[in-house]
C-alpha cells in the first residue's frame, strides 16, 4: 500500500480519537472540572496533530499523481511510437489529421503526411468490397498490410502481416499430399512378351516415372508391378499441375510402338486433416481417374477436383468374371428388395429404355415386381413405345415419376441405368425414398456420381449400358429366354449409341449383339425406328447451315435462336459434321422445346470433348458427349468458344 495512503488511514483513526477524546471530556466536566480542562487540552493536541497529519497527506497526494500522470503520458507516448502497428486519424474531407510514425515508416518517407488525402495515398482504401470486420489487405512495396477502418471514429490501424503470411504460405506448402500411380493396361500391352521383354518394358517405365518423380522432389515406392505410391507436399504438387501431368504424355510417347500403347492412371490427394484420410482420398480419386477410362491424372484438394489428360480412347479390359460377380451381386440384391424401380436419364434415349427392358427381365425373372420410370416419350424413343403399347406383357410396367413415387418404398430397389449423376435421372426424388440404389452405366465418371449406392457397375470400356446389361443377363439366371421385342429394345439401344457398330465397338459388343440375335432381335424394327422423316432431314439441314470453323478443325453449328430442336436431332447434327473430311470434333447448340439450351459434341479422339462438356455442366465420353445449358443461344456459343480456347492452350491440342 502507497505511503499516502497509510497515512490518509492513521488520519481517519486520528478523527476518530479525537472525537472520542472530546466526548470523554464532556463526561468529565460533569464529575471534575479539572480532568475536564485537561480532556480539553488533550483534544487541542490532537487537533494540531490531525491537521498537520492532513496537510503532509495532500502534499504526498499531489505529488504521487503528477509522478503517475507524467509517467503515463510518456507510456502512452512510447507506445504511440513504438508500437508496431500504424494508426492514422481523418477528418470528414478524409485528410489526415494525425498519425503515429509507424505510418511514415511503412511508407518510406521522412516527413509526415499530415494534410493529405489518404485515399491518395491508400487507393486500396477506396474499395467498396471491405470485408465485414472492416479489414483491407494491401501491399507496399513488398510488405503486406492489414488496415483495419473505424468509419465511425474516423480512426484507421495498419498492421504488418508479411511475416504472418508468409507462414501460412509456407504452412500450405508444406502440408503433404499423396498420389497413386496405377499402369492401366499393362497386361494388353505386354501380352504376348516374354518374361526378359516384360522385365525391359518396365525398366524404361520404371526409369521414366524416376526421373519424373526426382524432378519433381517427389517420394514414390513401388507396391506391385501395376502400382506405385507418391508422397509429396502441396508445392510440389502445383508444380505438378502447373506442368500438367506431362509423364502421362511421357510414358504414352515411349510405348508408342506397342500394339497397345501403355497408359497411367494417378488418383492425387491433398489438404486433409489426416493420412488416413488423404489415402481415402488417393484412392478415390484414382479409382476417378480409372472411371473415366484411364490416362488421366485426377487430383483432389479440398473441395475442388481437378482432371488432366484423358486424351487417348479407352481400352477394352472388362472381364467376363467381373461381370459374373455383379451379376451375382444384382441378383442378390433383387431378391431382397420388396419391388424394383428403374430408371434412366432425363429425355430417355434407346440406351437407356433398351437397358432398362433388359433389368426389367432380370427382376421378372426373379420373381420380383419392376416398373421401368419414363419421365417423357422423347422423339427416340416413341416409335419403341408405340411397339411396347402393342404388347400387354410390357406396356403394364411402364410408370409416370408420379405412380413411381407412390410405388417406392424403404424396402424398394432403385436401379439407375445409362447415367450416374443424380441430378440427370427421371426422377430424383426417387432416391430420397429409398437408400438401396445400384448404377449400371457405360459413361466415365464424373465427379458428381451417385457415392452411395450399394452397387456401381460402370464400364466405360462399354459401347452402350444394353451391353452391359446383356452380359448381367446371363450370368443373372440359368434358365434365360427373351422375347422378340425385349432383344430388339436391348440390340436398338446398342446400335444407337454405336452407330450401328461403327464407333466404340469392340469383340464384347459384337457377342452381346449374337447372343441377341439369336433371341430374335428384329433388325427390320430396328432400322424401322431409326428412321427419320423429311421434315427432321431438313431441320438437320438448317442447323448444319449455320456451321463456323475453328481452329482448322473444329466445326460449331449454332441453331438461330427461337427455333428449337430436339436433343436427339442436335445429336444427329453433331454425327453429321463429324462426318465431314478435315474436321477433327464438332458442337452443335440449339434451342430445345423444353426452354433449355442443348450443346451436342462429337470428336475422332483429337480432342476429349467429355473435358468441354464437363465445364459446361455435362459429361460424356472423350468422343461424345452433350451437356443443358441454362441461358442463351448466344451465352452458350460465347462461353463454349472461351472453354475451347482455354483447353486449347492449355493441352496443346490440335496443334
């Protein structure tokens, strides 16, 4: 306790003492006058010494606080100039008024700047998009600073954050990242090799992914012939993308004289808060990577998904077996299920009506009730349901979206044929009804793909998802028999999507087109369906009228707005200019009766089109693909001409 204040204590006792002196002294009056004369004098000496007392208490009082207020102003001086961050005051006209020399400092000027317009000086300042708090990034020179604006006081705080981002870059930089490296057909290419040749053949692969993996500062160790894990951290991995992946271009180029060129797949992870997780993630992303049919590199950091590569065609490596399993596993599922929904994609297409028959024939045969969803009859397929109407046997389990709904149950099976993504099926809703769904598809995966279902057999490698579904077929029950219109349905959707065996066809595609035959597909109902009249050939003809060329190769017919085609007719557009000699890919974009913008894409392999329909909110194959666009004519055209320039840039195609 200060001095002053003890003695401010002994004078409050002192106060007390003489009162009660005084009172003493007035008692003794009435026994003795003379011990009341000597209480008197005794008070009067302690009145002296109270005062005195008092006196020396203000003097010390005084004292202290001009000690204490001169040492907090220089305190506050000091802290003003010494303090490590800038405060600037302003007035209404935003003049400086007043500022610490921090600010001069930071600026590197040897007079003050008071009078002068901050928002001169700051013209980052002058920004509108602060952020809530406030806070405004800048740079000087080649510091950063965090200034922090009180409109209300008119009171501005700048503060050094180099150092603090500095650390944070290093911290991003630093977090470590792992890949898997997967040689996706390494048995085609080396079939036929002796073990000496093999042993060559993955030396040069080997000392091609050294050399990458050391120029890049990455760690790999090999796990099997066919696979190899990567470690890395997150600058290493940008280099990576910024370089684009180019050992796949590397390893492709250096088998080249292969029958089967060899190819990897690398599934890459990154920013997650464990390595357990970051492998999780590796080996999603390559089992992407494979999906999406191999030679193309996907990485994942955080929420963004990234592809690089996928420019050369799939190559056949289905099994017979893996398709036995699936089959197997299907079977077993559908037993277990209270009823069967199926359903394809949005404005259904022979693929997906032919492959959804086909399911359908599986379930009956089972003993189980199935119900094919068709959300509408697009121009495709209405010859189809016109045939399906004809026949009792097939036209009673065809349902609306609405009656599926009510059909569907937590028990219930739904099976998602000839697409993946959520968002594309007939009926959505379906699948919050019901967690026990499978997928049978023949696209490459997307990053959006149904993650949850309890079955997924997606084949990119396949011409069509009737394909695959003949296959399940029989392997799915040792009694089979089809009848005439349930082939014919399966072998239509095949040929459509191969264009009558011309394009991704391969020695699978033609057994499942026999097997069919012998069950009696109709080819004459076939070409019967596929059949287009005068006013859909001159249609076609408009569109095609209206075709630009770029890049000496790349054919984009644009539909006049206010004129809408069907998205099969956009399709057949695209098929047509494909056609044409010297032109490596072609778009076509139209107007569709539904309001939306239709962007057909068709390519020889040159250019992965499934890359440009992805940005643009679709998907594909690296040969065809489409994509609904919500927008213009116009919008559309614009933004698909930005995406091709930019991938064109960015892969180098066409070049």
């Amino acid at each position: 306790m200060p001095d002053f204040l003890l003695k401010r204590w002994h004078g409050r006792h002192m106060m007390g003492a003489f009162v009660l002196a005084l009172a003493l002294s007035g008692l003794l009056f009435v026994f003795d006058w003379a011990l009341g004369v000597a209480g008197l004098v005794l008070c009067g000496v302690l009145v002296y010494f109270l005062f005195r007392a008092e006196k020396a208490f203000q003097l010390d009082l005084n004292r202290y606080l001009e000690t204490l207020s001169l040492r907090i102003r220089k305190a506050g001086n000091d802290v003003l100039h010494e303090l490590p961050i800038g405060i600037l005051l302003y007035d209404e006209e935003k003049r400086i008024e007043w500022h610490n020399p921090f600010i001069t400092a930071m600026l590197g000027k040897k007079e003050p700047i008071i009078g002068e317009s901050f928002t001169e000086i700051f013209p980052t300042l002058r920004k509108k998009d602060k952020e809530k708090d406030g806070r405004v990034e800048l740079r000087i020179e080649n510091r950063m600073y965090q200034a922090l604006l009180r409109e209300e006081e008119r009171l501005i705080y700048f503060q050094d954050i180099t150092e603090k981002n500095e650390l944070s870059k290093k911290y991003q930089e630093e977090r470590i990242a792992i890949g898997l490296v997967f040689l996706d057909n390494l048995d085609e290419a080396s079939q036929g090799m002796d073990d000496q040749t093999r042993s060559v053949l993955l030396g040069k692969v080997v000392g091609e992914l050294n050399e990458w993996t050391a120029k890049f500062n990455l760690y790999s160790r090999r796990l099997s012939s066919e696979r190899y894990l990567l470690m890395m951290n997150n600058r290493s991995l940008q280099l990576l993308e910024q370089d684009r992946f180019d050992i796949l271009d590397r390893v492709r180029d250096m088998t080249a004289d292969l029958k089967v060129p060899l190819t990897l797949s690398i599934g890459v992870a990154g920013g997650g808060d464990s390595l357990v997780e970051l492998g999780q993630l590796a080996q999603t992303s390559l089992d992407m990577a494979l999906g999406r049919g191999g030679d193309q590199v996907t990485v994942k950091v955080g929420q963004r998904t990234s592809f690089y590569g996928g420019r050369s065609n799939a190559v056949e490596k289905r099994t017979r077996v893996r398709a036995r399993v699936i089959a197997h596993a299907l079977r077993d599922l559908i037993k277990e299920s209270e009823n069967v929904v199926i359903m394809g994609h949005k404005v259904p297409d022979l693929d997906s009506i032919g492959a959804a028959i086909g399911v359908l024939k599986a379930v009956q045969l089972l003993g189980k009730e199935g119900f094919i969803v068709v959300e509408s009859a697009s121009p495709s397929i209405v010859k189809l349901l016109d045939v399906i109407k004809e026949s009792e046997k097939l036209a009673r389990w065809i349902v609306t979206p609405e009656q599926a709904l009510q059909l569907t149950t937590p028990r219930s099976l739904a099976v998602v044929v000839d697409t993946h993504k959520a968002s594309m099926v007939a009926e959505s809703r379906l699948l919050s009804q019901t967690h026990r769904v499978v997928v049978v598809d023949h696209h490459r995966r997307s990053e959006d793909y149904l993650q949850d279902a309890l079955l997924i057999y997606m084949e990119p490698y396949a011409s069509s998802t009737c394909e695959l579904v003949t296959e399940l077929l029989q392997y799915i029950h040792d009694r089979l028999t089809l009848d005439s219109i349930e082939s014919t349905a399966l072998l239509a959707g095949m040929m459509m999507d191969t264009k009558n065996f011309s394009v991704r066809t391969g020695s699978r595609t033609f057994d499942a087109a026999s097997f069919l035959r012998r069950y009696g597909a109709d080819m004459a109902l076939i070409q019967q369906m596929q059949k287009e009249d005068f006013r859909t050939y001159v249609s076609k003809a408009e569109m095609i009228k209206h075709t630009e060329i770029l890049y000496d190769q790349i054919a984009l017919a644009v539909a006049e707005p206010g004129n809408p085609h069907t998205q099969v007719l956009i399709a057949q557009a695209a098929d047509t200019l494909l056609t044409m000699a010297n032109i490596s890919a072609s778009f076509v974009i139209s107007e569709r009766p539904d309001g939306l913008i239709g962007i057909s894409a068709r390519s020889t392999g040159e250019l992965n089109v499934q890359v440009v329909m992805e940005r643009m909110k679709g998907g594909g194959h690296l040969n065809n693909a489409a994509t609904q666009w919500e927008g213009t004519v116009e919008g559309a055209e614009q933004e698909l001409k930005r995406i091709l320039a930019d991938i064109i840039k960015e892969e180098g195609f066409l070049e």
